[in-house]
C-alpha cells in the first residue's frame, strides 16, 4: 500500500490523537503530525480561533492549516507515510486536502456519539486533570454540528463502540473509501 497522507479529523474527544498515532504505528515509516503543535509553537502574538480579532484568528488557522499540510508533503517526499490530525472542520477540510500536493490522500473523520464524546472527555479529566469542553466555550454538540458540515468525502467512522485497535483495522480495511479524489 502506497500509504501517502492520512488526514484524520473529529471533535475533540473523538479519538484523533491515538488514533493517528497508531495508524502511523501501522506503517513502516510513519509520521503523526498533530496540526495543534504549530500555533503552540508561536511564544507571543498567536491569535486562537475563536479570539474576538476574527479576522486575524482566521489568518493564524489557516497558517497552522499550511504548515501541517507542508510538513506532511516533505515527509511524504522523504518517503514517510504521513497521518495529521487536527480540528478541521467544513470546507477547510477541502482546502486543507487542496494544499497538500502527495498522493494519495485520504479522510477519515471520526464520528462518534456526542454522549461518547461526553464519556471520554469526563475519564480524561478524571485521569488527567484536562477538559477538553469548558463553561462558555464550544460545546460537544456545537463542534458536531460543525463537523457535519465537513463535505462528505473519505470515510466517516463512527468509532463510539470500537476500540482503538478496531478503529485502526477498521479504517485500514476501508483505506480505498477513506482515498480523496479532488478535481483541483
């Protein structure tokens, strides 16, 4: 399998992070590029997407959206399958798709339930500390939404009752399903 670029995507709490990480696992020279590194890397002046400066939080995501899909491009050149995970909703997904110039590509965006959502998070805070979904910010259910207008390409797994290793076969089995076709 010419394994190319994977770009998985879901709400926060769905899976992504270990997901591709053990997807990258799978393949003899894989990569997992976490999309939210880059606008970490920034020390000052970094405007977050839902700053009140929108225009300016647009500007940064779509900055970080172009350094993750040029990393997975130069480590594709140097012969690495390439898995980036990020929260990349709507038609950025399409444009994110856009900007990356390896083949093949491939979507997989994970969809569980909103409750499984709600479930994993309350475990993570419970073993970590951190919550994902805080009073007065975007809820679950309003990342869902936004998920769903996410262009139906690829393939959309609703991982709520599989273990990571079954959401691994899973979207490994259906590698041809989870390839993107764009016209450019």
């Amino acid at each position: 399998m010419n394994g190319g670029v994977w770009l998985v995507v879901g709400v926060q709490g769905s899976g992504k992070t270990t997901i591709a990480d053990g997807l990258a696992n799978r393949f003899d020279r894989g990569v997992h590029v976490r999309g939210g590194q880059f606008d970490r890397w920034a020390i000052r002046g970094w405007v977050q997407h839902d700053d009140i400066d929108q225009v300016e939080a647009a500007r940064h995501l779509q900055l970080r959206y172009k350094l993750s899909a040029m990393a997975a491009d130069q480590y594709c050149a140097a012969g690495f399958v390439t898995v980036v995970q990020d929260n990349i909703y709507g038609e950025d997904v399409v444009g994110w798709l856009n900007m990356v110039t390896s083949r093949p590509r491939h979507l997989v965006v994970l969809r569980p339930s909103t409750d499984v959502v709600a479930q994993r998070d309350a475990h993570r805070h419970a073993r970590t500390g951190k919550v994902a979904y805080r009073p007065g910010a975007a809820s679950i259910r309003d990342l869902d939404e936004k998920l769903a207008t996410t262009p139906r390409l690829g393939l959309w797994l609703d991982n709520s009752k599989l273990s990571v290793d079954e959401t691994i076969e899973e979207i490994l089995r259906r590698e041809f399903e989870a390839r993107v076709h764009l016209a450019s």
